[in-house]
C-alpha cells in the first residue's frame, strides 16, 4: 500500500541508514505490505539549500525516485497535542471548561472554596479604584482571565480563556489584566512589558 500525501497520510519519513527526515515526500510504498519500516521506495521533491521546492527550465517541479530503508512516524491527531475538556461545564453548561477538566473555572473554584474575581455590573458602568485606601472613581477596567480548554478546527487549535473578574483602576493606580490559574492565584500579569499605562 502507498502512503500519499495527497491522500491524507501524515507524518514524516526518516531514511534508516542515514538518521535524516527525507523532506517534501510525495509517496512512500514499503516492500511488506502494512509496514511502516523497512525496505521501500519512495518519490520525493527535490529541494534547494533554502528548502524551496526545485524547478526546471519550464517552471516544473522536480522530483527523483528513492530506494533504501525507511521508518514512517506518524504524524499525532492534533487533539493528542492539545489538552482538550469537556464540551461544556457539567454544572453550569458554559462551553469554556478548564483543560482536561469538566468544570469551567468558576465551579471548579466554587467546589474547591477558592475565590475568583467577580463580575460584578455593566462594564460600561465604571466603580470604585480597586487600589487599596483610594476613593477615586475607576475609569479604566481591566479584566482577569483563566484558561479554558482549546477548541479544535480542521487541522488547527485555538487556544482560549475566560474572563473570571474585572477590576477598576484611577488613572494614578493602573494595573495590568492578569492570568489567574483555577484557584484563583496569578500566573502571569498581561502587560506587554513597555510599562505602558492608560492616559
């Protein structure tokens, strides 16, 4: 049986007496059938030294045959890459579940007794500076987020989050949105590092 790029098998080459991945492979057929190491024959584009597929005179593409000792590694699905939840939460049906979790981020906290930010009012509605000891009105809101389990498209997977709180800040007292982890505490503050602050 051919494996063929064009009709779905992925994955990479390696030529056995060598330890190189052959690249731009267009079919590989072994000698025993079902195999994936061993003698075979493949076909293959021949590439320049930047990686680009070579031409002839006439713009084609060239290819060359290639007898020796190949092992097929199977490309992984990408949902074996990517650590996928459930659907949606079992308590509360959201669709942003924690990786390899059932639960979204606020009922794992709540089973757990730890404590998230809140989402409290209209976000247009601005509230209190959340400095401690001022009395100022908050004009710039920035939300907390946690992760969420990727969602998985084609041959692609996004990353996600969600929004667990928001926090309102004077102009004198601005904070950055931050990473929070499932229980609440901060993984990573999303500053873009240029010290950048709302004015």
């Amino acid at each position: 049986m051919r494996l063929r790029a064009g009709q779905g098998a992925r994955g990479k080459v390696v030529d056995l007496d060598t330890g190189l991945t052959v690249r731009k492979v267009i079919w590989l057929e072994f000698e025993q059938p079902g195999a994936i190491e061993g003698p075979g024959t493949l076909e293959a584009y021949r590439v320049d030294s930047d990686g680009s597929i070579s031409k002839d005179a006439s713009g084609d593409y060239l290819t060359y045959v290639a007898r020796g000792q190949f092992r097929w590694v199977r490309e992984e699905p990408i949902g074996a890459r990517v650590r996928l939840g459930a659907p949606s939460c079992a308590r509360c049906r959201s669709p942003l579940t924690l990786p390899g979790d059932d639960l979204c981020a606020r009922c794992y906290a709540e089973d757990r007794g730890y404590d998230l930010p809140s989402l409290v009012g209209s976000p247009l509605a601005a509230g209190p500076c959340a400095h401690r000891g001022c009395n100022r009105l908050g004009t710039y809101s920035v939300a907390d987020e946690a992760p969420a389990s990727s969602v998985v498209s084609g041959r692609f997977a996004f990353r996600r989050g969600m929004t667990v709180g928001r926090r309102w800040y004077c102009p004198w007292h601005w904070q950055p949105p931050r990473l929070l982890d499932a229980k609440g505490e901060v993984v990573q503050e999303l500053d873009d590092g240029c010290g950048v602050r709302p004015t």
